[in-house]
C-alpha cells in the first residue's frame, strides 16, 4: 500500500461518488477501493444513489410550469436594472439619484400588467423562455424523428401540423414539444443555427371566429416575438438571439412554406 | 440573456429541487413561489454577475427554515432534530425501501445537503455558501444522509448506521 493510499479518507469516497476528484486523486481512490471492498461498495452505492435522485425527479423538468410561478417570476420587469445597479453599488460606485432614474426610465421595460401583447405572443415568449436555454432537454422529440413529431404533434393539435424547413437560412431543426394548454395543446417546434441561436415556432389551434392576422411584432422581457394567425392555426416565432430584422425574414420563409 | 430570461428559465430546476426537498407537489409549488417573490424583495443582496441559481437556493432555503420554524417553533432546521415526515416512517424503518419517503425521513438539514449535492450538481463550496455553513459541516451532514438513506432503502432501519472501520 503506497503512502497516499493512508491517506484515503470519508471526503474522498464522497467526492469519487460524486465525480469532482482530480484525475490524480481519482485514480488512488479507485486504487485504495479495489483493495477495500467494503467502502468500493459504500462509494458505489453513493453514486447509485445519486444516479436514482436524478430519475426520479428529471421528469419534474420537464413538467408545464405553472402560470402563478410565470408570475411570481415576472412580477416586476425593472430586475436586470436592478440588479445591475445593486451591482454596482456593491462594487462601491455611486449613482447620482438623477442619473439612476434616467437610467430606469430609459430601460425598464412595459410592466406586465399593462401591456398590449396578447396571450399567443406572451405565451410564446414564455415558452421559449423557458425551453430555449435548456441543454439537455430542449425538446422531447428529435429531429431524428420529425416523421413521428410532425404526426403526433397533428394529432394532439387535430389538425395538418408541419414543422418548416429553415436549413436554407441557417436554421436547423432541433425537434419538437407538446406545451398542453392555452387552452388546447401547443406545438412548439425548435431551430437553431450553427453558433447555437436558437428560435422556436409556437403553433395552437385558433378557434373559427379569429381572423387571420399580419405579421405582428411583440418583445416580452428580451424575447422579440412575430405572431400571426393563418387558417386554423396561431403561430408566433420568438427569439432571443435573433434581430428582429433576421426573425421577420424567418416567419417570412414559415409563411411562404406554409402557403404554397 | 436577461436576468428575466434566466429568472423564468430556472423555474423548472427550483421546482425540481422543491419537489424532492418537500415531497409534495403544491407545496412544492408553493415553495418556488414564495421563493420568487422573495428573491424580487431581496433583489438588492444579489451580486450581480453571480450563480443567479444558487442564490436562488440560498433565498429557497431561508424561506423553507422560515416555515419549518413557523410550523414547529422549536425545530428549526438542527441536525438532529426530525420533522414530521420521519416521525411518520420511524416505527416503520422495515418498510421503508422507496427513495421518496428515504429523502423524506432524512432531518431537512441532512436532505438540503444531499439534494444540492447529488441531485443539483452543486460543489460542496457551492452547497456550503448556499446553506451558509462551513464546508466541514457539509460533509458530515452528506455522510450522514447518505448512510440513512441507503440503510433505509436496504431495509435496515435508521437508527444503526453501519461500522464503518
């Protein structure tokens, strides 16, 4: 037995089951557990258990959020100026009240309760909002499966759904979710270019008395939204990463296609 | 990327953290709204520029104290002090082999540190600055959490903890 193997202590069979040990560390670790099968088999059950945890409660991830929890998270919309100001402050920067408030009313954006968007842009921004930045999960069905995604997602919609090509714009599909309300269920197909912008098309069934609509543009937060309604369907196609200029010609493409 | 965008992105991985800290899911719900409504009145502590999650956590945890302690005035969140979950599986241990109700007969103090820790990916630093313990307490509060549930989950009981040599 070497000397560091002596060394070989409870934070270390923690740290192994937990995957944060130094290549070097890690290495004596499993040295030392090869050799003590009771903590090889403590350590491997700790690792088990954290494998369970995540499986458990991954699909909580993936579950519709809660519109009260929407909300509580927009409730106020001056949080980056706020933020950034307390930042500031924390870094010891004074901020000349006149100063502060001319930036607060350069930036803040539209409270909440009193802007004009409507439901389909909002709800698309939150939509997007919320599944965009995600890495792991960003859609339930791939792209490697758009036959299936395009079928199941017309059949929840009860209608011709189709997820457009936008490969020609440097858009490649990513896949597709279902969002289950608002009030029916909602299709949300993803693209997203080669640099990892990302845009998402959000897709519900209009009831038979809405009009077909322009183009709309809307901005949730930083969200920048275009939002029609053409035949059965509402779409909105919303970004973060995108100018309005290259989202525009995006739902330009999506409407030609969509209107042979 | 905003800090409302990031605000409304992290919603899903504070409801999974609730979830798996209180077990049910509208007081789970709960939690996460209490939580963001307090993160807005407490905006001004938050350096901008940090892990805007784990101050989400830290501002999670200090609510949850608050109501265990609202709940049960003398409980708090003290290592060794149950909650009622536990109490309710004590006299059971046998039985107990489900991993939601093995978190849940762990003290919170113990199941805050494995769940930052084993479920949220958080370092041990992380998890120690979230809670605002040092980083000594923990590692104990994980080995302890960990031996509890994996005896609970093998049917061994709670209350004897393996030898360990």
């Amino acid at each position: 037995m070497s000397e560091a193997q002596n060394h070989i202590g409870e934070t270390d069979l923690h740290a192994w089951a937990d995957g944060c040990l130094a290549e070097g560390r890690r290495v004596e670790v499993e040295a030392w557990l090869a050799a003590h099968p009771e903590d090889a088999e403590r350590a491997a059950a700790y690792r088990t258990l954290n494998e369970q945890l995540r499986a458990h409660f991954e699909p909580v991830l993936d579950e519709p959020v809660p519109e009260r929890l929407e909300h509580a998270a927009l409730r106020r919309r001056r949080w980056s100026v706020a933020a950034a100001v307390a930042g500031w402050l924390a870094l010891g920067v004074t901020i000349g009240g006149v100063a502060g408030w001319q930036l607060h009313a350069r930036y803040a954006p539209v409270p909440l309760a009193r802007t004009e968007t409507p439901v389909l842009a909002r709800r698309a921004a939150l939509a997007h909002a919320t599944y965009a930045p995600e890495v792991r999960h960003p859609v339930e069905v791939g792209a490697d499966q758009e036959q299936h995604l395009v079928a199941w997602l017309s059949k929840r919609l009860g209608g011709d759904v189709r997820a457009p090509r936008l490969d020609a714009e440097g858009m490649t599909l990513v896949g597709g979710r279902l969002l289950p309300r608002d009030p029916g269920p909602v299709a949300q197909f993803m693209y997203q270019s080669a640099p990892g912008r990302r845009v998402t098309l959000y897709v519900r069934t209009e009831g038979p008395d809405q009009r077909e609509t322009a183009f709309r543009f809307a901005r949730e937060g930083n969200v920048r939204v275009f939002y029609w309604i053409d035949r059965k369907f509402g779409y909105a196609l919303s970004s973060a990463d995108l100018e309005r200029e290259e989202l525009l010609r995006l739902a330009n493409e999506i409407y030609r296609q969509l209107n042979p | 990327m905003s800090d409302v965008v990031s605000l409304i992105a992290l919603i899903p991985r504070l409801r999974r953290y609730a979830r798996a800290l209180v077990g049910e899911r509208a007081a789970a719900d709960d939690l996460v709204q209490d939580t963001l409504e307090r993160a807005w009145s407490k905006l001004h502590l938050y350096r901008h520029g940090t892990d805007l999650r784990a101050w989400l956590f830290t501002v999670m945890h200090n609510v949850h104290v608050n109501q265990v302690r609202a709940a049960r005035p003398t409980a708090a969140l003290e290592d060794d002090m149950p909650e009622l979950a536990q109490r309710a599986v004590q006299g059971d241990a046998l039985l107990v082999r489900d991993l939601e109700r093995a978190i849940a007969a762990l003290p919170a103090a113990q199941r805050e540190v494995l769940l930052l820790v084993a479920l949220e990916d958080l370092s041990y630093d992380e998890t120690a600055r979230v809670l605002g313990i040092p980083i000594g307490t923990v590692m104990s509060r994980l080995a302890r959490a960990r031996e509890k549930v994996r005896a609970l989950m093998q049917g061994k009981g709670g209350s004897k903890l393996q030898v360990v040599k």
